[in-house]
C-alpha cells in the first residue's frame, strides 16, 4: 500500500507535538514551515540541531522524509547524521527512524 504525503505529514506533526512533550528541557523548537503536501521543522539542542522534512520532491535521495542532525565540528557545519526513507517505509518505519535520530541528537558529544 503506497503512503501518501499527506498521511505522512499528519503523523510526523503528531509526532513533533509529542516530541516536544517529552524532549521539553532538552529540545528548542527552531520554527516550521508548513505549505502544501511541504512539512519542515527544526529543532536544536546543545551541540546540534535536526532537520526534518517532508514533501515531494522531484529528485532527492528519498521518497518523501529527510532527517539531517548538522553540528558545528571545527567550527564548520557539518551533517553528522542523515536518514532518509525509501518505498518500503510505511508510517511507522518513519515514525521509528525519527525517533532513533532524536537520540542521536541528544546524546551527539561535540
């Protein structure tokens, strides 16, 4: 069964609800952005932030869900951690799959 964008969007903006819940003293919301079948959010924390986004795209190493942690690493923005979906995702792979990078995240050590 192929997961729609927006089914997708639904649940990662659940998830991003919880995750500022359970994050609250460890995690900042850096801003969303919201716009058609589009969903990106940015979180930091101390020595990272995370970027997640959801969307169509034309072409791009994923299907519809991109996680990048980026940190300072001599002083040079640096992708530390990436994960992207693929076709065999569904909602719940990519509900895991963030999670697991939100504790990358909070336990990255400069």
């Amino acid at each position: 069964m192929e997961v729609k964008v927006e089914d997708i969007i639904k649940n990662v903006k659940e998830w991003v609800r919880n995750i500022q819940k359970q994050y609250s003293g460890i995690l900042q919301l850096g801003g969303i952005t919201e716009k058609d079948k589009v969903y990106r959010v940015e979180f930091t924390c101390k020595n990272c932030m995370i970027e997640v986004m959801v969307d169509e795209p034309d072409w791009a190493p994923y299907r519809n869900v991109s996680c990048l942690i980026v940190a300072l690493v001599n002083d040079i923005p640096e992708v530390v951690y990436s994960w992207y979906d693929s076709d065999e995702d569904n909602i719940s792979d990519i509900l895991e799959q963030l999670n697991r990078s939100i504790i990358v995240a909070t336990n990255y050590e400069e």
